[in-house]
C-alpha cells in the first residue's frame, strides 16, 4: 500500500509546504500549515524536518505553539530541541508551558545551558523550576504542578468568581482543578468544587461549602499516588511540603502518564534500546546506543556457543539433538521471562525488594517444579513420538524440565540482585537470563546424551 501524505487545507502535500515556508523564512505560513494539526500531527511534521529546519520553525513561530511542540515531544528530544534554542527564545518557550514539563526539561539539561535559560525567565518562575528540578522524578514533588488554583479561607464566593471573570486566561493553566482553600499561612484547609461556587450564596464564605482535602507529601511515590486516584475520583491531589505548605498539585493526568511512561520503559530496556530513541535522532547516535547492547550480547552468546563446542562429538553422533536443543532452550527462556514479568511488576508496585530474594526463589521454584515437569512430559512423548526412540524423549523431557525450574529460579531473583547492586533490572536481566538458559539448556541435553549414549544410537 502506499504511504498517504497529510496535505494541508489548500490540498497541496503539506511536508513540502512546510519546507518551502520554512526555506523562505515565512512565520505565518508555517503557523497556518501547523495549526490546524493535532500536537501530534504537528510534531510529526516538525520531526520529519531536518535539524536545522527544526530549530528555525520553533524560533519563527509563536512562542505557545513552539511550547505546544515541546510539550509533545518526548523527554529528551525536547531536551534536545530546548538545548539548541538562544537562552531567551528556550526560556520565552519553556514560560508557556506548566512547572512540571519545565522542570522535565531543564533537569535534563546540561547545567550550564539550563542555567543560561533560567537566568533569562521570570525570578519567581525559575525558582520554581530549580525546585522542582531537584526532587524525584517518580515522587509526588517530581510530578506536581507549582500552579495551584487557591483561595484564601477568609473570601466569599462571590470574590471568587469576580476574580474567575477577570483573570480566565491564568486559570487555564490549571487544567481543571478544584479551588483550594488555605489559611493566612499556605496550610490547605479544604477544597470546593466548581458547581458549589456557582450554585451558593455570592456572600457565603468559602469555608462554608467546602469539604476536607487529601494532601500528599513531597516524597509519595508513583505507586501510592496511583493507588489513591484508583480509590478516589480526584481530578488532582495537593501537595505539602514539610511543614504542611501547600507547594504545588499533582493531577490524575501527570500520574496516569508516568505509568505509561515506567511501563514503556521497563519494555523497551528488555528489548535492548536506551532512552527515548526516535528515528528523527542523530544516526550515530542511535547506532551507538544499540551496539553497546548488541556487543556485550555477543559475548554472552559466544559463552553459550562453547557448551555446544564441547559436545561436538555427542551432537555429531546423534544428529536429532539439533532438533529439539532450541526448543529446550527457547520454551525455559520463556518461563524465565515470565518470571522476570512478574519480579519487575511487583518491584514497580514496591511489594518487594531485594531483601524478600529468598521467599521469591520459593514461590518461583515452586512454579517451576509443575511447569517444569509438565512442559518435560510434554516434549518428551513428542521427542519419542517423532524419532521412535524412548530415550531420546527422557533425556529431551529432562533437560527441559531442569532447565525450566533453573530459569523461572534466575528470572525470579535476578532483577532483585540487580537492584540490590543499584543496576537497572530491566536493562540487564533478559541478556543474563538468555545466556544462563542457553547454557544450561545446552548442558543439560548433551551432558545427558553422552551419559545415555548406548540407548540412542
């Protein structure tokens, strides 16, 4: 089938008008072909552009589009894209968008280009950047917004929604928070919904109508503020600092992301790719990321070729073992990678940790031994089936087995090890549960048929 272009409204192929109107320089006809595109769409479009007709579109476009592109693009190109900006014109873009994205941002950054562009935004903006740079990503402090829609404890409703009528172009960047309500210090105190404003009194003071509030601290993980926007229907949870100063907001939004995000993550380290790779990145750059997986897999593949070498003369002697010697070892890889599965997903949730390797290892085994012995009949009613020979499909059904219980034992426990040495568990378990597989799967069937040469040829 072939590829569809997008065409922009007057019909033409709109990656070609975008490259002519960024060629000739022309701001307006760059934001007219990109407006009326999803961000999406339009960030789409900006990638397929080359780097240097990237960085002119996002400086001769509105400094909000530019932010709607930022804001889009995945942590790092937009690291990338931010970097290669004048200080004035990243930190005139960075303003349009929320503390939290800027902060992702600019944590990433380099330090002395992330303070050049701090240096050039609003001194109460950047301070809240530098402090929101500074917590944990997957922690309530990492995830919040610094812009809370609040209101002092001692206003009315009808103050409130004169200022709602003034000032809507600020609380657009609230994305549908609740109004808090705090003390005279910054102490949260309760929380009214948008129909009570409207439907009470314009006199009535809002600590009439409003209803406790939940507050997180700093420090919650990503886990536990999952678990509250599972229990609860908040459309945001405030955050409190230490004393109990409200200091910012998480939404169910900024928390739904991060796990998709930590899940993407989690994928992508098993198959080998670093970082948020995108094809529009620099070619050496993602050849370099990919080899230095690539390579140390050889090393472990070639580990696992030896065993092969060293039965030469038994795989020579009885040919079928060549048969079912990937299937030994491909069937316990895939145990093995259930049981890295359900290790990383109760690590993510924090139900376990590296203490806990023990009463993993027993719960695992104990899968493996019925797993083990099933899968092992299995393949060996086949393996005697196929080739006749009884003690072809018991040495098969052995080594399948074995290996079956060694692999759900190594994919249990591995990523805990991992994370008590502080290495990333997804990264570097399924390279380490391959290879251990491999191995043993590669022994256990040619060591068995040396010893049981006699009753297989």
């Amino acid at each position: 089938m072939m590829e569809t272009h997008t065409q922009s409204p007057n019909g033409e192929d709109l990656s070609d008008a975008l490259q002519v109107a960024v060629a000739e320089g022309n701001a307006e006809r760059i934001s007219a072909l990109l407006d009326p595109l999803t961000h999406s769409e339009a960030l789409r479009e900006l990638l397929a552009l080359s780097p240097e007709e990237r960085d002119r579109v996002l400086e001769l476009v509105p400094a909000e589009l530019a932010a709607e592109l930022i804001g889009e693009a995945p942590n790092e190109m937009a690291v990338d894209l931010v970097e290669r900006m004048e200080p004035d014109r990243a930190a005139e873009v960075l303003e349009e968008l929320d503390s939290d994205i800027q902060a992702d941002v600019i944590g990433e950054m380099d330090e002395v280009d992330a303070e050049a562009i701090l240096s050039e935004m609003d001194a109460d903006g950047a301070a809240h950047v530098r402090r929101l740079a500074t917590y944990d990503d997957n922690t309530a402090g990492g995830l919040m917004m610094a812009e809370v829609f609040r209101f002092n404890d001692v206003e009315t409703v009808g103050k409130v929604l004169r200022d709602l009528a003034s000032d809507d172009d600020d609380f657009e960047r609230y994305r549908g928070q609740h109004p808090y309500i705090t003390d005279a210090v910054g102490h949260p105190v309760g929380v009214v919904s948008l129909r009570g404003l409207l439907t009470a009194k314009r006199s009535a003071l809002l600590t009439s109508i409003m209803t406790q509030v939940q507050t997180v601290p700093l420090s919650m993980p990503l886990e536990d503020l999952e678990d509250i926007f599972d229990e609860h229907p908040f459309l945001g949870v405030p955050v409190v600092d230490e004393t109990g100063l409200l200091v910012g907001v998480v939404s169910r939004i900024a928390v739904s992301d991060a796990v998709l995000e930590r899940s993407e993550s989690v994928s992508l380290k098993r198959q080998g790719v670093v970082g948020d790779e995108l094809r529009s990145m620099p070619l050496w750059l993602r050849s370099r990321r990919r080899l230095a997986w690539l390579s140390a897999n050889i090393v472990l593949n070639i580990l696992a070729a030896s065993v092969i070498s060293a039965y030469e003369e038994t795989l020579s002697a009885i040919i079928a073992l060549a048969i079912f010697l990937p299937m030994v070892s491909d069937m316990s890889g895939c145990s093995g990678n259930q049981a890295v599965g359900v290790t990383m997903r109760e690590l993510s949730l924090g139900l376990v940790r590296p203490v806990d390797v023990l009463r993993v290892w027993f719960k695992e085994i104990s899968v493996g031994l019925i797993n083990g012995i099933s899968l092992g009949i299995l393949i060996g009613i086949v393996a005697w089936v196929w080739k006749g020979n009884p003690a072809l499909g018991l040495v098969i059904g052995a080594a399948l087995a074995l290996n079956t219980i060694l692999a759900v034992s190594i994919g249990g426990v591995v990523p805990l090890l991992l994370k008590r040495l502080g290495q990333d568990p997804a990264a570097a378990s399924g390279p380490l549960l391959t290879t251990i597989t491999d191995m043993a799967g590669f022994f256990f069937v040619l060591s068995f048929a040396t010893l049981m040469m006699p009753w297989l040829l």
